[in-house]
C-alpha cells in the first residue's frame, strides 16, 4: 500500500513537532538559568569572596567576601532544618498510624498544604508579627524558627506521602505479632522511610538555604558571622539580592559569586538527596 | 529490648524502678505486670505516647490558625479604619497622608501573574504532553530528576537571571519591537523604557512555574489507564487524536490543578518579581509598564513601616491579602489534584 499524506498525518507530524520544540524550549531555557548564572558567577569568585568576611568599604568595592552570608545560611538552614524534622516526624507517625484515616488527619494534611503554598513573605510577615509581639529583634533564633515553619510542611508532606503508599499489611503483621502502635511504627514505617527521611531532609534543606523573603524580616542582615542566637545573621539569598542591586561593578561581581555559590549548594544538596535514598533503600523491605 | 547486653539492662532496671517510685499516676496498669523491665509498660508508654504525637498532628491546624489570627490582629487597625472596598480597591497609595488603596499593587499582582501563565501554560502543557505520550523511556528518566532539580533553584537566581538576561532582552529586543508593530495596540504601548516590567516579570515568572506545571501536568496524564488510549488507537485515532479527544478531556481537571498550583506559586512569588519588575506604584496599562506587586510592596517597605503610622497594619494587611488569596487557589487546586491522583 502506497503511503499517502492526508490531513490527518499532517496535524499528528505538525503537533508532534511543535511538543518536540516546546520541550527544547522548557529544558533549554532552564539550562540557560544555569549557564548564566555559571558563566557570570565562575571568573567572579576566587579564595577571598568565601573565605572573608567583607572589609571595610566593602560595599564600594574594597576588599572582603561572603563569608558571612555562606556561614549565615548554613547555620540558618541547618537549624531550621533539625527543628522541622524534630517536630514533623512525631506528626509523621501521628498521620500515618495513631490517626491513620480520621478527619483530624485530613485537617492536618490540608493544613499542611495550605501551608506548602503559602508564599513565604507572609511567613516572614508572620514572623515579624511575632517578633514585635514579643518584643524581639531580628536574629539567627527567629530566622532559624521562622525556616522552620516554611520548611515543615514540606517534611512531613514529602514523607507522608511516601509512607501512605506503603502496604498496610506490613504495619498488620507487626501486630499480629504482638506489636503497640509506638513499636510497629518504630519497626516498621521509620525504617521503611528511612531513604525519604533522607530526601525530604534535603529538600527541606534546599528550599530553607534559598529562601531569601522569610529571612528578609526575621534574620536581618549583618556582615559579621553571628556568635550567639540572639545576633542578626547574613543569608546568601540576600547577599546575592542587596550586591546585586547596588551600583558598582566590583560589588555586582560579587552578587553573582554568591549566586554561584548558592546553586553549587542547591545542587549538591539534590544530588546528594538522590544518592542517599539510593543507598538507604537496602534497608526497605520491598 | 532483648538487645541490651544484661549489664546495661540491669542498670536500665535499676534506675526506671528508682523514677517510677518518685511518679505514680500512669504506672497502676503496668505494677500488676510481673515483669516489668521499663518505666512504663509497654502498652501504657504506647498511650502516652500516643497523646503525645495526637498532640503534634493538631499542630499544623493551630499553627495556620495563628498566623491567620496574628496578620488579622495585626492589620485590624487598617480594616477598621476605613471600609474594606476602600483599602482592596483604593487606588491611591500615599501612607504620608494616611491613603492606604491596595489596588495597584493588586493589578500589579494579576498582571504579572496572568501574563506568566499565558506564557507558560502552552508550551508547558504540549512539553507534558511530549514526555507522557511520545518521549523515550531514557529522555524520562532524564528529565525527572532535571524537573526537581530546577524546581529547587532558589528565586532569587532566578532573579539574578532576569536582571542580567530579560530585562536587557525585554529593553533592547522586545518592546522596540513589539512597539513599533502594534503602534495602535494601548496594551504595547508605554513610556517606560527601561526593561524593567511587567513583561520581564511574566517572563521570569514563566520559566520558574514551568517546572511545576510541567511534572503535575505529566503526573496526571500518567494517571490516565492505557486502555483508554488503547481504545482509541485500537478505532485508527493517530495520536495526536487520542491526545486531543481521549487524555485532554479526562485529565482536564488534574490539568486545572497544575495551572493552579503554579498560579498560587506565581502569585506569591517575592524575590524574583521584585528584582525584574520596575516597582512603580501606579496601575500597570500595557506590557512594557512598570508594576509594583503585592509581595514586592511588603519586602520593600517593611523597614519604614514603623515609623509611619498604620503603615504596618497596611502592609500586614497586604500579606493577609496574599495569603487568603493563594490559600484559596491552593486549596481548590490540592482538592482537585487529590480526587485525580487517588490521595
């Protein structure tokens, strides 16, 4: 049978063409984020951008580095981090196996949704409601608290949803053996998840290290590295933001330094969250 | 238990029965137990512990609760003070002379937000389309993990992105351009020439929500049973027809979601908007104006607003207006998107 052109094949070759290039648009324009952000960033940093604080004159183009915001966010995320997980895995268990299938778990989840969506200047908003409240002023505590906030709903989300889809029957045969509740989780769903435990962690890391309007309000902006909680701290998000939007040259090669630094942290974090699931999951029962 | 070498379970014992000698009240259930090795027995630790993890699942539910309770309280003074119309639709922002009108800063907000999804939605949803339907077992895998990589980059280097390739784009390129085609056309007409606007917002919007849209959309499409398409291709539908009449149509709601989903995201975005969109109060007409969104208004101005009076209840104000709106468009999307994927 002799192949012929009809309308038909045409519209299928025509749209299959056009997703063709939609998606070479969508993967080449995110790889463009990169490349630019590597090609300004990379003859921009050197030894003293990450190693020093910034010197006097700093922000007119003397001598210094980012050395501040690198630390500040570590220790921003980090905290953030460890008091998000501290807090979602109890919640975690809680919605998977104390309240496993009652409205109060639902509540939950969609509170915590509502919450993952929730732009993170109105936490950063919310926090400085609270600090004022409190008579506080902007430090490394609030800030670490405040990503906490942020970042939990994406722990727990991030594990529950992992957790949901495990057999029931596994958590049953636990009890058929005797099992309460606390042991059956411990056995079971806590080693079970032990490889999302690890992404999630990541994740949550990332999002609180790249997150720069939340910590705007609660963490404030210093170039020391703070040496107690109740010091405001830098962040590499703002320091990108606040270098790049001044005037000079000199301090503008910086901002792209620290974007630099902060996406070799970004992608390191998810690499590695790829990794350490893989390496975890020789302890999940499949 | 039975792990601990008998040393260490002895010094265990040793010290719970010293500590459930000074508390009493839960342990009468476990004292009748013969063998007691712990503080508590095992079931009553399993119910306290219990009332202990129930007490952290309400968390969430108080929390959201007292964030909503703190920015209400918080801007009550600006609610009370004039009408509600009057603050959401006021057009006039000159906190100097008391004038607290959110309208510019709202128009802003859609402006930016309309435009990045007019930009994204298409593409996004032909790239979904590509990677459920035709792509390569090898391209998907590849693709996937890209996906949530990009979808972590922080905004503010999307920001960066925008300040040193859209606008430039945008100024030198795109509004001469589109300018002088559509001279008649008020939409591309301005007199801001800058670069900074609300185009180069839309843009940078655009590609940060593209990630989003792309793998929710992908998720649904693959939720879809193959026999649906099956059966289409089975009556001699090319492809591109069963796209059209068989997975389109049933995966229009999960489709909804995603666009959703990114539209909260867009909606709420801080940092990225702020550093490409001009920041101009003034109600953007065309493209190539500058806006000046809700969210850049309150990481702007927070500095000063305690030293002019209700400022800060405007401002709060402000971010209580986000967040219900995106709460809203959250929460119908999250419904939607759970009555598809089964959740």
């Amino acid at each position: 049978m002799k192949f012929k052109w009809n309308r038909r094949l045409l519209w299928e070759q025509l749209m299959k063409n056009l997703m063709l290039l939609s998606f070479m648009l969508i993967v080449g324009s995110l790889f463009a984020i990169l490349i630019t952000v590597i090609q300004k960033g990379a003859p921009a940093i050197n030894i003293e951008i990450i190693t020093q604080i910034p010197q006097g004159g700093y922000y007119l183009g003397e001598g210094g580095g980012i050395l501040n915001a690198i630390v500040g966010s570590i220790y921003l995320a980090c905290g953030g981090t460890l008091i998000a997980f501290l807090v979602s895995i109890p919640i975690v268990l809680g919605l998977n196996v104390y309240a496993r299938k009652t409205a109060l778990a639902s509540a939950a989840r969609l509170a915590l949704d509502v919450m993952w969506g929730t732009p993170s200047i109105v936490y950063g908003a919310f926090g400085f409601t609270c600090m004022m409240a409190l008579g506080l002023r902007s430090s490394l505590l609030a800030g670490i608290l405040i990503l906490g906030l942020l970042e939990l709903p994406i722990l727990v989300r991030t594990m529950d949803e992992y957790i949901r889809m495990m057999p029931f029957e596994m958590m049953e045969s636990a009890f058929a053996l005797g099992a309460t509740n606390w042991e059956a989780s411990w056995a079971v769903v806590v080693r079970q998840a032990l490889p999302v435990f690890a992404t999630a962690i990541l994740l949550a890391f990332g999002r609180g290290i790249g997150d720069a309007a939340s910590v705007l309000f609660t963490a404030g902006y210093t170039d020391r590295i703070p040496e107690s909680l109740m010091d405001p701290v830098a962040s590499l998000p703002l320091a990108v933001f606040f270098q790049l939007s001044m005037p000079y040259q000199a301090v503008q090669q910086r901002g792209y330094a620290a974007a630099l630094v902060l996406t070799v942290i970004i992608l390191t974090t998810s690499l590695a969250a790829r990794l350490l699931s893989r390496g975890l999951s020789r302890h999940v029962i499949k | 238990m039975s792990v601990n070498p008998p040393r260490i379970r002895n010094l265990i014992m040793k010290r719970s029965n010293e500590q459930s000698a000074a508390s009493v009240g839960v342990q009468q259930k476990g004292n009748r137990e013969p063998h007691r090795r712990t503080l508590l027995s095992r079931t009553s630790k399993d119910q306290l512990l219990g009332r202990t993890i129930m007490g952290y699942v309400v968390f969430p539910i108080i929390l959201l609760l007292v964030m909503v309770a703190m920015l209400l309280l918080r801007a009550f003074p600006i609610f009370s003070a004039g009408t509600l119309v009057d603050f959401l639709l006021g057009k006039d922002w000159h906190p100097l002379k008391g004038n607290f009108g959110l309208l510019p800063f709202i128009t802003g907000t859609f402006w930016v937000t309309f435009g990045a999804l007019l930009v994204a939605v298409p593409p996004c949803l032909l790239a979904a389309i590509y990677l459920s339907e035709y792509a390569l077992r090898t391209t998907r895998t590849f693709v996937k993990p890209l996906l949530d990589l990009l979808a972590g980059i922080p905004s503010v280097i999307y920001g960066a992105w925008g300040v040193l390739v859209v606008v430039p784009w945008v100024q030198n390129v795109a509004s001469p351009i589109l300018r002088s085609l559509f001279s008649d056309i008020p939409l591309f007409q301005t007199t801001n020439y800058t670069g900074f606007s609300v185009m180069s917002g839309a843009l940078v919007l655009a590609i940060m929500v593209a990630p989003i849209i792309v793998s929710v959309v992908w998720e649904v499409f693959q939720a879809l049973p193959a026999e649906l398409r099956q059966a289409s291709l089975a009556l001699g539908a090319t492809q591109w027809e069963t796209i059209w009449y068989v997975v389109l149509p049933k995966s229009r709601p999960g489709i909804l979601a995603g666009i959703g989903l990114a539209f909260s995201r867009a909606f709420g975005e801080t940092m990225a908007v702020l550093m490409v969109v001009g920041n101009v109060v003034q109600i953007p007409h065309s493209l190539f104006d500058a806006a000046y969104p809700l969210t850049a208004l309150i990481a702007n101005n927070y500095g000063e607003m305690m030293s002019i009076p209700m400022y800060d209840a405007a401002l709060m104000g402000a971010a209580l207006v986000l967040m219900l709106l995106v709460m809203l468009f959250n929460s119908l999307s999250a419904f939607y998107l759970n009555r598809i994927t089964g959740g």
